[in-house]
C-alpha cells in the first residue's frame, strides 16, 4: 500500500513538473521572431557593409548614365529623350538628394505654368525640398519601380519598399513635354 501512495505520489508531481514547463509551441513563436529579427539584421548588415555608396543612379545603363552626365552639364532635357519614366523618377528622386535644384526644374512639369528658376527655387525649398528628402529616404532601398497606372495624359510609377514584415510604397504622377518624361507637382507647390 505504501508503495501505491508513493508511486501516486511520485506520478502526480511528474505531471505537475510536466505542466509547468514552457510548451513546445511557445518555442516555436519565439524562434519564428527571432527568424524575422535575424533576417532584418541581415538586410540592416547588408545595407551598413555594402562596399558600394547607395545611389538611384544604379540601375541606368552606361549609355544612360553619358546621358545623364550631359543633361547634368547643360540641363538640357533633349540628353533625355527615350528615358522610361521609371529611370526619370530615379534621376528626379537622385536629384533631390544631391540638392540639384537645376535638375530638378528641369525635371519638374508644371502644367504650362512658366516659372522662372529663382521663384522656382523659393517655391521648391518652401514647399517640396522637405517631402522629397523624405521619399529619398524611406525608399532609398526600394524594391521595385515600375508603372502602376497609365492614362491619356500621363502615368503613376510606383516604388516599393519592403523592411521586414513592413511594405511601404508612393506613388508619382509623370507626363510626357515635348517626348520628355517629367515629374508633377503637387498643386500645393503651384499656388
């Protein structure tokens, strides 16, 4: 009999040890955010130990990028004629990194508005300089760009941009002056 209530005993408290132990599928959630943390590390450390200075310039071609340089020395549009609007939004967005601010109002349609460069300048930093940086940053690792939607008189470019379990996009409008791609303004800079 005695050994009945110690062998009762003995099961009862295996069980209550067996209890109160974390579960097996506890584990498994806190290795699945570990897995997501890790591979955000990994993204972060690819980002911080990439040898390469990031630039929106990366994905034109050499021809492109002759072509850019020449636009860049005389802000001349024609050097970009048959640019895909994708590739004009990256040099819009290069632009407003490196504080070209030729560039960009070269880039810039204004609706048949004529502004002259230094009004432009005083509109642009009052207005847009701040919202553009933005966008350089949080996209500056963008995933994707390409065209969302296409209209009679223009297109939205979308670009992506993926962090972990984060996605964030924007959306530009671009139309066509004179065969040349050119980034709209929001109406807020027009006023």
């Amino acid at each position: 009999m005695k050994s009945n209530i110690s062998l009762v005993a003995f099961l009862t408290s295996l069980f209550l040890i067996t209890g109160c132990t974390p579960s097996n599928s506890l584990k498994t959630n806190e290795t699945k955010k570990e897995d997501v943390i890790s591979k955000v590390d990994e993204k972060v450390l690819k980002m911080v130990d990439s040898e390469e200075q990031f630039s929106y310039l990366t994905d034109l071609s050499e021809e492109e990028l002759k072509s850019y340089k020449q636009f860049t020395e005389e802000y001349d549009t024609k050097y970009l004629k048959g640019f895909s609007p994708e590739n004009i939004l990256l040099i819009y967005i290069h632009s407003a990194v490196i504080d070209d601010i030729e560039a960009i109002y070269a880039l810039a349609y204004m609706e048949g508005e004529s502004l002259e460069f230094a009004n432009f300048k005083d509109k642009y930093y009052t207005h847009l300089n701040i919202s553009n940086m933005e966008i350089a940053l949080d996209f500056r690792y963008y995933d994707s760009i390409q065209v969302k939607q296409e209209e009679s008189n223009g297109l939205l470019v979308e670009l992506l941009v993926t962090y972990g379990r984060f996605t964030a996009t924007t959306l530009m409008e671009l139309k066509k002056e004179n065969d040349i791609w050119k980034v709209v303004l929001p109406n807020l800079f027009n006023k």
